[in-house]
C-alpha cells in the first residue's frame, strides 16, 4: 500500500512539474515591450500583463497635495491650567503679595471684598468664549479647539482676540461699578495685568503642520489603477493620449525588473498548482468514510479558526491565519492527509474572501504546511514548541519571498515581518493547545502524546500488573512490541497499538492463577473444574479488564480493543473437553465463546491476531523458520474461516505483510540455541550440534 501511495505522488509530482514548466516563460524571457506613439493605430487587442499604477503629472499631484494641506484648519489649545492661574492671582489680591503690594498706596486703599468679587463674573465670560491672542495673525476664520481628547470646530469670530478681550474688560468693569469710576478703572487696570498677557487658546503649529503633511501624504500619487488582464486599447484602434500614458507607466513597470518577472511566474502558476493539488487529494480522500464525530470535529475547528480570523481583524492583526492550528490538529486526531487537506482547503477560503495578491495565500499554505512538520514529534511535548517553529518558519518565508521580490524593497520591513509571523504563530499555538485539550475531553480522540504517555510501563497499573500476574505482564508486552512493527508496516495507528497490546489483558489481575502463563509450575484450579466454569472464567477477564480501564480512565479506543481483542473465539480447550462429558448437548456452543464484539479497527485486529501468535508460540514452539511460518498461519487462517477479521478494514496484503512482520519478530525472540553437552558425556561432535526446540511441546493455552 506504501509503494501504490508513492508512485500515485510521484506521478501527482511529475503533473505538476510538467505544468509549471510550460509557464516559465515569463521567468526566462524578458517581458515584451510596447512601442508606440500618439495617433499610432494597434492591430490587435492590447491586454496590461500584469498590475500597475497610473502615476500623475507632477504639476497635478503637487498642486492636489497643496489643497489637501489648505483644508486642514488651523489647531487652537485649550490650557485649563491658565483659567486657574487666572483665579489664583485674583484672590491673591487679598494679601499684600503679588499685585496688590505693586499698587499705589490710593489705589490699595481702594481695593474692597465687592471689588474683587466681580472679577469672576469677568473671568467667566472670557473663559467661555476663549481668548486667542493671536487672532487677527490668522487668515482661517475657522479653527479647530482641542480640549483634552476632545475636538471641536469653531468660527474665530466666537473666539475673543487681544482687543476683543481688552474691550470686554473695560466694559465689565464700568458695568460694576458705575458710580464708582475710580474703582472701575482700579478693576480694569488690574484685570488686563491679569488676563490680557496670558491667553487660553495657544495655537499648535506642530499639530497643524503634522495634519496638513498627513494630508499631502493621503493624496495618491496614482490617478488610476490598470488591472492584470484588463483591456488597454482595442484593435484597430488609435493610440490617444490617455493610452499612451498607460502604455509609458507599464513599460516603465516592467523595463529590466527581474522581480517582477519572478513575481508574474509565481502569480501565474501559485494557484493552479494548489487547486490541482486539492483536487487530487479530495479524489483520493473521497473513497474514507468520514465519521459524525469526526465531521463535527473538523467543522468546530473551521468555526472558531475563522471566528478568530474575523475577530482579530477588527484589531487590525491581519497576518494571522487558522491554517496552522487547523492542519496539526486534524493530521493529530484524523489522519496526515485529512491534514494536507484542510491546509489547503483553509488557505484558500481565508485567501479569496479578503485578499487579491497570491501573497497571503502563500503565507497561509507555508503556515499550515509548516504545522505538519511537526507532526512526527507530537508524541512528545517538545512537538507543541516544534509547531510553533515550524509555524513561524514557514510565514517568515512566504512573506520573504515576496519582500524580497518588490521594487521597492526595504530592510525596514523585516523586523515587522517577524513581528507579523510571530504573532501569528503566537495565536496558533494557543488554539492547537486548546484544540488538543478539546478534542480528548470533548470529542474523545486520543493522541499520541496521551498513548505515549499510557505506554510508559512505569504506570501504576502496568506496575500493579507486573506484580499480580507476572506472566501476563510480559505476554503483554510481547503483543504490544508485535502488533506496533507490524502496524507500521500496514499503515495503522502504532502508538494505539503497543498502548492497547499493554492493557489488554489487565483483567487477568482478578484471577491471575487461572491462567496458564501465571501458574509457575504450580497445580492447575481448571483441573477440578467444569469446562463450563472454566469458560465462564476466562471469559470475564475481559469484562473486568473493561471495568479497571474505566476505572483508571483509559481513553475508549483503548477500552475498545480491550473488549474486541477476542472477538468472538470459541475457547476451543474447554469446549472440545465439554463435548466428552454427559452434558455436552445441554449447553450451547455460545457458552464458549468470547462475548465480543468482533474488531472494528486494524488495531484490534492486529492486538487480537498478535494475542493469539504469541500464546500459541511460546506454548507450541517451533523448530525452524518454515515451521514457524506455517504455525503462523493456520492460526491466522483459523481467526480469518471464524469469521473475526469480517468486521474490520483487513486486507489481504495486510494480512500476509502481518504473516511476515509476525515470522521475523518472533523468531528473533524465540529462536533456536544449541544444546551443548557436558564433556565428561561421551556423545559423538554430530549430537552436540543438534538444534533444540525453543519450547517444549506443551498443551495448548486456552
């Protein structure tokens, strides 16, 4: 199955390579250029080769820049801090600092509580309304009022200036004090002292000059953009003014810029190579059934990659792409090429919505692709940092590889580069963590990194096992060692294997005496049994096997194959020895088998056949490797004519590549020594060289 999976890749690969190699020829030509002029007449249609900018004139664009700037109003500051010195020196007034000590001694006198309460009201009023100094400097005759991080527009003639604000003093003070000219000049005199020098509307020409080149800065330089493919002039048709100037701006693109001619390659040939990939994989994918829970798995991860997407747009981080959390997360739980799939199938949904340049799409695929890499290191921790690597690698490349191919190409745009990829490496490492934790507890996937973990044989219950049933403890280990090389070869899930070969049988902790691996020598409790107690007893390690993996919480794959490592095989022992006694037709041929179910999966079928093998190996034995091959078989055979391998995925090439993984593994650990003789024995040199069986016949183990 390997071998027809690569060359169905080879052959995928030399498509491609085929196809990609007729579109070289804007990467090994140099582009064409057209030459015409004013009044020419073209022959054929002209169509622009890629996409370009239509710049303006010069004398244009400068004098919209200058415009721009103009409709920028001028920006006033509004100081808080003033209007409080202003209150501040006022009711200082009432000790003999400040103003009031420079006074004359007349004029002090004439100073009074009443006096200096009407400064308020005045204060007030040009508080209000605002005082510009500089107001009859300023052309504009609005302006912008910042206060704080509010703005507000404003007319300048609602804003008072020097003799504006020097009049409504004067005024105000007669106002008070009418009878009183003395004490009304007094208040004049000391509010302009006061106010007239200190004004609380500034005007920031730095924040004005910043918004008027933010302004300029907007203007495009382009009056036009030309799209790729789009139709410049039509045949038979005069080249006008206007044509021409697309003409110029898209021989002045394309004149000696070999970046650009990389770039037009990848454009042309990106996306093409990535449907007819999708497409081979989807035809290939098609013929798996795809489980509900499997299908609902994969739909909650499309749902939150692009809630996630959309969501962190909002903050404007757009270089964050789901595909590397989508494709790790699937290949983790479904399979690689499930994987593959998704990667591609995610970058282009993500790409086509939102983006116009094959850019993003690259990104998005490296991202995805990158994940995968860290695939064979998942049973380890270490594999989540992996993915983060990889995940940061491969958008690191994507966007180099455009920077590196633009015109204008800056330094300055690499450490924002790796600031764009890291973020979103960042943010795929959380959601795979939280996929990973999801798709145990929730979906009950199991991963290799959890399988890894079970397998350690440190674990209390393989301990607990060692100690109570030491046979069965390293039968269990035999079949996990067996069934895992062989699932490599057949193409299953390894890490479930050996788990499963483990656990197995750890129901035999019950009762470890009543089976044959653990009796030691010692007398056998079957022999004063009835075949059908003795049925009845072997049979239920499985149900309490099932029991203990509850209750030590093994995933249910693992609880599965614990169940279905029997299937539904008669204990031909007892049942043959219950057909001598009197009773044999009273009982049914049920009572003798396994309660089952059959297996599902490779994986129980490989625990079930590697169980059987090994049992009845190590209790048979062998003399040489043909021997060895036929035993194998006719047990297999048996499991095949019993019906126990109808409910699962077997094919006939996994079943004979099992027969051979089977034959090598085991006779590298059972096989044959020499029987060396003692000297003083007077045996011929031809009997010390006999072979020895590696076991001796013995009955066969229920």
């Amino acid at each position: 199955m390997r071998r027809k999976n690569l060359r169905r890749l080879l052959l995928a690969a030399s498509v491609i390579a085929v196809l990609a190699a007729l579109n070289l020829t804007p990467l090994l030509a140099p582009l064409p250029k057209m030459e015409y002029a004013e009044g020419d007449v073209v022959e054929k249609d002209l169509y622009a080769p890629i996409s370009f900018p239509l710049p303006k004139d010069s004398t244009r664009l400068v004098a919209e820049q200058d415009s721009a700037a103009a409709g920028i109003l001028p920006i006033l500051t509004l100081k808080e801090e003033v209007e409080t010195q202003w209150r501040q020196t006022l009711r200082d007034l009432r000790t003999s600092d400040s103003i009031a000590s420079e006074l004359p001694l007349e004029k002090r006198e004439l100073l009074s509580s009443k006096l200096l309460a009407s400064t308020d009201s005045v204060v007030e009023v040009i508080s209000s309304q605002g005082y510009f100094r500089e107001k009859e400097d300023l052309a504009a005759r609005k302006v912008v009022v910042l206060m704080g991080e509010v703005e507000i527009g404003e007319s300048l003639d609602n804003i008072l200036g020097f003799w504006d604000a020097d009049t409504l003093i004067e005024n105000s003070a007669r106002r008070h004090f009418t009878a009183d000219k003395q004490r009304a000049a007094l208040l004049t005199d000391i509010l302009r002292r006061i106010i007239l020098p200190n004004p609380n509307l500034v005007y920031d020409s730095k924040e004005t000059e910043a918004r008027r080149e933010a302004a300029r800065n907007r203007v495009s330089p382009y009056e036009g953009f030309v799209e790729r493919g789009e139709l410049i002039v039509e045949a038979n048709s005069h080249i006008d003014p206007l044509t021409l100037k697309k003409i110029t701006a898209l021989n002045a693109e394309i004149e000696g810029n070999w970046r650009l001619k990389l770039q037009l390659f990848i454009r042309q040939n990106l996306l093409f190579i990535l449907i007819l990939l999708g497409l081979g994989l989807c035809l290939y994918l098609l013929r798996r059934e795809l489980k509900v829970r499997e299908f609902l798995y994969v739909t909650m991860l499309l749902v939150v990659g692009f809630a996630a997407s959309l969501i962190l747009r909002r903050f404007s981080i757009w270089w964050f792409v789901p595909t590397g959390f989508l494709a790790l997360a699937v290949a983790m739980f479904i399979g690689p090429l499930e994987g593959i799939l998704l990667a591609g199938i995610g970058s282009v949904l993500i790409y086509l919505p939102w983006q116009t340049e094959p850019e993003f799409l690259l990104y998005a695929l490296l991202s995805g692709s990158g994940a995968l890499l860290a695939l064979p290191l998942m049973h380890r921790r270490i594999g989540f940092v992996a993915a983060f690597g990889f995940i940061l690698g491969g958008g690191v490349v994507a966007r180099g590889i455009f920077i590196l191919t633009k015109v204008n190409f800056s330094l300055r745009e690499l450490p924002v580069l790796g600031l764009e990829a890291g973020i979103n490496s960042v943010i795929n490492f959380a959601l795979l963590a939280a996929a990973f934790f999801t798709a145990e507890r929730l979906f009950g996937f199991t991963s290799t990194l959890s399988l890894a973990e079970l397998a350690d044989l440190n674990r209390p219950m393989l301990k607990e096992l060692s100690l109570k049933a030491t046979g069965t403890y390293h039968h269990s280990i035999l079949v996990g060692s067996l069934a895992e090389r062989a699932a490599r070869i057949i193409g299953a899930n390894p890490a479930l294997v050996l788990a499963s070969g483990y656990y197995h049988d750890i129901g035999k902790m019950a009762n470890p005496q009543y089976f044959i691996e653990n009796q030691l020598d010692e007398e056998n409790p079957h022999d004063g049994l009835k075949p059908r107690m003795s049925a009845l007893i072997l049979a239920n390690h499985v149900k309490k096997g099932l029991i203990m993996a509850k209750r030590c919480r093994l995933p249910r794959p693992i609880r599965d194959i614990v169940a279905q490592h029997h299937g539904t095989t008669r204990m031909e022992y007892f049942y043959r020895k219950h057909l001598e006694t009197k009773d044999a037709e009273s009982v049914p041929e049920e009572v003798f088998r396994y309660p089952g179910p059959k297996p599902q999966t490779k994986e129980a079928a490989l625990v079930m056949l590697a169980d059987s093998v090994e049992a009845a190996v190590r209790a048979h034995g062998f003399t040489d490797r043909e021997d060895l091959e036929r035993f194998i078989k006719e047990i297999i055979d048996e499991k095949i004519s019993d019906g126990q391998l109808d409910e699962c995925p077997f094919t006939t090439a996994d079943i004979h590549e099992v027969r051979k993984v089977f034959t090598s593994t085991l006779i590298g650990i059972f096989h044959p020594r020499i029987s060396y003789e003692k000297k003083n024995n007077a045996t011929s040199p031809k009997k010390n060289s006999k072979k020895s069986s590696p076991a001796k016949t013995r009955k066969k183990r229920s």
